[in-house]
C-alpha cells in the first residue's frame, strides 16, 4: 500500500569567509608584520533520517533551504567563526536526487543516517599565510570559496501509518474525504472502496501522517472472502488502526456483533494482529434514532475511550485527528512497541 510522495527543493552551503589582511601596531614595536587572521569555513547542508518524519509536507512551503556563511578572519590571527550547519530531517527511505539530470545521489534507507549533500566553502587564508622571505608584509588576503548549490528532488515511497477498518459501509471513504485531500468514491453500497486510498492528514500541532482506507472486511474474510487477504496483508504495515463502527448497524441486543466480526478477522488472519493498537470510532452519529445502541456499544467496551464522531457534521474530526497524531508519537518513542492504547480484542471478547 504505497504512494508517492515528491518535493523539490534548492539547498545552498554557506560560502566561506574572507581572510584578514591586517599588520601588527603595537606601542614600542615598530614595522609589525602581518597578523590578519583565516576566514571561517561556511556550513554544510546535511540530510538526516528522523522517525519523527513521516511525510514530505513540510517542503512544500520550505523550499530553500541555506547553511550559515563563514564570517571573515579579525586582526591578531583571529581566525572568523565557521558558519552553521544546516540539519535536514527526511523520513526513512527518502530518495535525493539531482533535478537537473535526474541523477540519483542517495537513498537514505537507514534509522538516524546521515548524507552531507552540499560543503561549505573554505574560508579564504589571511595576509599573515602569505608571509614569506621575499614578501614580508603581503597586503592581500583570499577570499572565501562561494557556497554551493543544488537543485533536488525529493522522492518517498509512503506506507499508510494509520489504518482505517471496519465493516463495508461503516463510513471509512468519507473520513479520509474528510481529513485528507484524497476523494474516493462513495456510494451506498458494500464494497464501495475496491482498492486501498492514502491520503495525508494534517494536524495544527504535530507532523502530517498517512490513513489508508482498506476496504470493508466481511466474516470470512481471513480465508479470502469478499475481498480477501490482500487487504489484511495491507493492514500489518500499519502502526495503529482506527476502528470505525456504523452508529446505525449496532444491535441493541448485541452491541458488540460487528466490533467483534473485524477483530475476529483480524485474530484468525495472524495470531497477534488484532493486538495491533486501534482507536474506536462510532461514525455516523449525526443520523437519528441511534443514540440506543450507541449507548449499549459505549457500555459494552466501558472503561475504553470510545470518539463519537460525524463525517457529515464534522463532530469530533479535529478531536480524532489529535488523537492519532497523539498516538502515533507515543508508538514512535517506544521504539515500535504497540502497547500505547489497549489491545482491545484481548479485553473486550465473549
């Protein structure tokens, strides 16, 4: 379940300062001789992998980016500061390429990697490294080298970090319509989604993710019903799943029927797979005459934090857009341990 994921940028190294041509002028010392000091060396550009990345959002409104420029040498050997690095965070699996020729300069595949794509510039020498038997008092300086630039493109295959299951019509399409930019087709009726939809989710706070809608899963669906076990395969490359349940399909009588039918699923299909963290979701809250089973669900799965939410409203989207986006940095700094919500089969079976 991947899509592609592009930026362009332009990043230029800092240029290197200029060297000092300065002379000794001290009481009682007469004819000092050169002292003018180096030039600093300008900043590097470096690419670094982060975990905390997980799109190329962000480049779309930062597209140049420039390292420090080295500051010129003082008198008395002073040699100028060297100008700061630029650290570029990129996710894991980023591929850097030059736009020009299409030349492919690194793919940053490793956790922390890092790739220094751009050297600053030497700092120019001063007037004092000059200095020789023939020419004493050198009345010029270097300059700094110039500052290197280079156009990129940025490439990103995307794995879904969000999962969206549920029952076929449980409202996942209109939720990633909702969050993302992504427009699936919707209709009323089973199997509307044929094929996995991503789209990127921004948040106010905290990095954009990706939600995948994967198609409606069916009692059966571990043994290839409905549409199958590609779409479970999809469902273990994501970190936490959003588990949507239909306000209007809930039996006062059984409240948790359909809950139990995807997590059944799940469990039959691997053996901890329904461990993976899930958020519940009761969509469609906005329709009338389902406030009973709700209640019932609500009850049902007591003390675990159920979001009530519209689609069509908007109730709640923003609350559960914080919400993964809470989760999923929880996920990240436990270093792929899925124990940040509960394991909600385990608790809440027959």
């Amino acid at each position: 379940m991947k899509f592609i994921d592009q930026a362009f940028i332009t990043v230029s190294s800092g240029k290197g300062g200029k060297g000092c041509v300065s002379f000794r002028r001290e009481k009682y010392i007469q004819r000092g001789g050169p002292n003018g000091g180096n030039g600093g060396k300008g900043g590097d550009v470096i690419f670094k992998t982060s975990a905390a990345r997980r799109t190329l959002y962000r480049f779309r409104f930062n597209k140049e980016l420039k390292a420090g420029n080295g500051q010129a040498g003082g008198p008395s050997l002073k040699t100028g500061a060297g100008g700061k690095d630029i650290i570029i965070e990129v996710p894991q699996g980023t591929i850097v390429s030059d736009m020009e020729s299409g030349e492919i300069l690194k793919e940053l595949l490793d956790k922390n990697q890092l790739f220094t794509i751009a050297r600053g510039g030497r700092g120019g020498k001063g007037n004092k490294h000059f200095a020789s038997s023939t020419n004493r008092s050198p009345k010029f300086a270097q300059d700094g080298e110039p500052s290197k630039k280079i156009s990129l493109k940025l490439e990103l295959k995307l794995l879904s970090d969000v999962g969206l299951i549920g029952l076929p019509n449980a409202g996942k399409s209109t939720l990633l319509s909702v969050v993302s930019a992504k427009k699936p087709k919707i209709a009323d009726y089973p199997f509307t989604t044929l094929t996995p939809n991503l789209g990127v989710v921004k948040t106010e706070y905290a990095e954009p993710f990706v939600m995948a809608d994967i198609p409606g899963l069916i009692e059966g669906a571990h043994k290839g019903a409905g549409l199958g076990l590609q779409f479970l395969k999809h469902i273990e490359k994501t970190k936490i799943l959003i588990h949507l349940i239909d306000a209007n399909e809930i039996d006062p009588d059984n409240p948790k029927k359909n809950y139990n039918i995807v997590n059944g699923e799940l469990k039959d299909y691997k053996a901890d797979l329904h461990k993976k963290p899930q958020i519940i979701v009761i969509s469609k809250t906005d329709i009338k005459d389902s406030d009973v089973g709700v209640k019932k669900f609500q009850e049902a799965l007591s003390p675990i934090e159920i979001i009530e939410i519209s689609s069509h409203t908007k109730k709640n989207i923003d609350l559960l857009c914080n919400k993964i986006a809470s989760e999923l940095s929880k996920t990240e700094n436990k270093k792929d341990k899925t124990d940040s919500l509960p394991h909600l089969f385990d608790l809440q079976s027959d």
